[in-house]
C-alpha cells in the first residue's frame, strides 16, 4: 500500500504513464474485487471512496449508500489497527 499512495495511485489520472498508470490499474482491480466480489457494492460507494466528514456528492443512489460505506470503512480500519 505505501507504494501505491507514494505513486499516487488512489489519485486518478488520465494521463497517467509508466509506474504510475500501472499502479493505477492495480489500485482499481484491487478496488473492483473488494466492492464487487467482498462486499457486493456494485455502483455504490465503498469504503475507499469515503472518509469521515466528508460531503456526499453524486447521484442519490450514491449518496444514499455513503453511510453504509463509512461503516465498512470503520470496521476495516479496526482490523487492519487490530
């Protein structure tokens, strides 16, 4: 993980070359499975896109699935503290 945030993975870019859109495509395959296969979010957000205090934006589909996505997010950051 430290070197995907080192390459600003998590931070999306078209234009991306090189390292970066390699660690790109990882970050979102690694994503895809963990909202699509782990935790059956398929079009909601997730526990990546989230973080507490955040501004809810988007679709109200999206919105409504925010909370949802901060407990998730809550419950994998105790586990990986635990």
């Amino acid at each position: 993980m430290p070197i995907r945030r080192a390459l600003s993975a998590h931070d999306l870019d078209d234009n991306a070359t090189g390292d970066v859109a390699a660690a790109q495509d990882e970050y979102n395959e690694v994503e895809r499975r963990l909202h699509w296969t782990l935790l059956g979010l398929v079009g909601s957000a997730g526990p990546l896109d989230t973080y507490p205090g955040m501004a809810p934006s988007g679709s109200d589909y999206y919105q409504k699935s925010v909370p949802h996505a901060l407990r998730l997010r809550a419950l994998l950051m105790k586990e990986i503290h635990r």
